[in-house]
C-alpha cells in the first residue's frame, strides 16, 4: 500500500475471507477497507460482487483490490484484472494463501499491478 502511495481518502477491496493482515495493510496507510463478498461455492472474491463496489465508486476511492487465492483455488484474476483496468484501481495478489500458479509479475502502464505467486 505504501508503495501505491495509498494513505487516509482513499479505499481499498479485499475479501473478508483471510487472514486479517490482508485488509491491515489497508488499513495501516490509513485506507479504507472494502469487503467484497466471496462466491459461497469457491471461498473466493467474487468478481461481480467487485463490480458492483466499483460501479458505485463515483468519486473514484477505490484504489486498490487485494484478491487472495484460497484453499489451493486460484481467484478469478483475468476478470479481478479486467476490473481493475476499467476502473483504474491496483490489483495486487496476496501469497497468504498461495495457489499452484507459477511466478509471474505483471506489471503496466494503465495504473494496475499484479504479482501471482507460486506455493
């Protein structure tokens, strides 16, 4: 987050499902912490649950979506992703609980971040 440059103003979308450090970061810079909620089959972040948060952000808050992988499941991140393009915010994926993804940081110009991690 401090790498963002988020701080007090601005907010921050992550899954209630997780380990509390994940919203503390948020909430450490000062942030406001959004949850969304998760798909009740999977324990994931729901991608629509996102859109609606984002749809209603007007002034533009939202800075970031922590998706975290859960239970050896990968989130939804083509869609996180494809989210966080259209709205702006960073979206950053968290290895509290790591999926069996391989290595790979993306990083690009339209404002977002990503960083999958491997087990």
């Amino acid at each position: 987050m401090l790498a963002l440059g988020l701080g007090e103003g601005d907010a921050v979308i992550t899954t209630p499902n997780s380990f509390v450090a994940t919203a503390n970061c948020a909430r450490y810079v000062g942030a406001t912490i959004i949850f969304a909620d998760i798909d009740p089959k999977t324990g994931l972040i729901d991608p629509t649950s996102i859109a609606r948060l984002l749809s209603k952000d007007l002034d533009r808050t939202i800075k970031a979506i922590i998706p975290v992988h859960f239970a050896g499941q990968p989130a939804d991140l083509p869609a996180i992703y494809a989210l966080a393009r259209r709205h702006g915010p960073g979206s950053l994926t968290t290895p509290a609980m790591p999926s069996a993804q391989p290595m790979n940081t993306t990083a690009s110009h339209t404002g977002w971040v990503a960083i999958r991690t491997a087990i």
